[in-house]
C-alpha cells in the first residue's frame, strides 16, 4: 500500500504578496506536492489553513502516514485543539516533517518542548546545503551539497533539543552555519526538520530540494499499527498485576478510577 502524505500550508504569503504569488501561483503546498509526482509508492494530498479544521480533521489525520507543514506567518492563527490532535497522531506513530519557518509552528515547539529559536536574515545569500551523514535514507542519491542560489539566512544557535541525527549542516554567504536537516523521535513518529524553503525564493522548485522531501517522507513513514493506546494511562486493580499481589498500604484512588492529571 502506497505511503500517504499531506502536504499542510497556511496559505497566507501566496494570498498577499504578488512576488510569492508569481514564484508559487497554485500555493507552496502544490509546488511540494510535485515532489511526489513520479513516486509511484507515495500518495499525496494538500490541506491549507482556511478549511474547515484547518483540513485536518481527525479522519483526515487518521488516513495520514506522513504530514509536511509549511507555515510562517499565520502560526497563532492555527486552533490549539488541532495542534493537540496531530501531536496525539504524532506519538501515535504519524511521521511530521516541519520545513523551513514552522521552527515556530505551535506543533514543533509543542514536541520538542524548547524555543526553537535562531538568528535570521533575508538577503538573498548563497546557501550550501551540506550533507555529512551520506549513508542516510534522507540523503539517498545526494550529491555531497545542494547549492541554493538565494535564500533567507537561518544562523546557530538553534535552541532545539539535540537532535537524534543530524543529517544536513548548511553555510551561508554571510559566513553562518546551520543545522538545517535533523531528525527526533516523539512516542512512536518520526519527525524531520528540514531548513531551506523561504517563500519570496523559488526553493521549491529545485529537485535536489524536492528529493529530500520525498526521501524524508519514506524515512518519517511508520507501517505498524497505530500506537493509539499511547496516551492511555490505565489504574491496574493489585489482582490483574502480573505476579499476584497484596494491598499493603494505603490508597487514594478506588481499582479503576482515573489518575490526576
């Protein structure tokens, strides 16, 4: 069965600004989705801020093994609820991949559980996208670097948790370096962060771009069931315990009942 991905974009810049508009006429999310137009073993589909539940229902999200989210100016706009809904999916064993600006995202912050801040520019530098763990899946069928003609600075430090693997290290004419492709685990998802993607630069429709995005998507892609239990946190009676046991002392909650949260 084919790898299902949804592709989430805020739409916003696209809707606003007449040089994003011209660079991705059909929405940033459409130009990623076009990495995924040859792959034979990964579905695709799109889902954008304005839909009702911000297209994620949870339906949608339940048929979704790999979600890509592309936002930036509208982060506070997405519903709290949404964003705890596709954290649950998350630890369920749903890989995420945040691109770019959603180092803000209410979601990424909410799963690394740190700022997630760093420096920045906008000028249009030369960024070299340096791979220096050839021998991962995200990196398969890389060249050693991805020049990107122009692009928005990202510079350390970047206040995430230390990543699980760091796959991509990029520099940038200005002389900042960057970890700009790095990978952590939550519950049972896989997640991506991958740096390049400013939207006043045709970055999207560069292939090298286009294929760690869908090599990110094999890698994030979970095939066991649904790890849907993650969140339970059930009272197990002293009489169901594995090696049979004796009430030695005293209790606050009766067999069954539920635990503070």
């Amino acid at each position: 069965m084919a790898i299902r991905a949804l592709v989430w974009n805020e739409n916003e810049h696209e809707k606003r600004n007449a040089l994003v508009k011209k660079l991705y006429p059909h929405g940033i999310h459409n130009a990623i989705a076009a990495a995924f137009a040859d792959q034979t073993d990964i579905e695709v589909d799109t889902a954008t801020l304005d839909m009702p539940e911000h297209g994620l229902t949870e339906d949608r999200l339940a048929k979704t093994d790999v979600l890509l989210w592309w936002g930036h100016m509208a982060h506070g706009k997405v519903d709290d609820a949404i964003v705890e809904r596709v954290q649950k999916r998350v630890w369920e064993g749903m890989g995420l991949i945040v691109l770019h600006s959603g180092h803000f995202s209410k979601i990424f912050k909410r799963l690394l559980g740190t700022p997630c801040s760093l420096k920045w520019r906008e000028a249009g530098e030369v960024e070299r996208v340096w791979v220096i763990n050839r021998n991962h899946p995200i990196a398969a069928g890389l060249p050693e670097c991805i020049e990107i003609e122009h692009e928005e600075m990202y510079g350390e430090p970047f206040t995430i948790p230390e990543p699980l693997e760091t796959v991509f290290i990029s520099w940038f004419e200005g002389g900042e370096v960057f970890r700009s492709g790095v990978t952590f685990q939550r519950g049972a998802g896989r997640i991506f962060y991958f740096r390049p993607g400013h939207e006043a630069y045709p970055t999207y429709h560069n292939p090298l771009v286009l294929k760690v995005l869908s090599n990110a998507t094999r890698w994030a892609y979970n095939s066991a069931r649904p790890w849907t239990s993650v969140d339970d946190a059930p009272n197990v009676p002293h009489d169901k315990a594995p090696v049979p046991l004796i009430v030695k002392g005293p209790r606050l909650h009766e067999d069954g009942e539920e635990g503070y949260r």
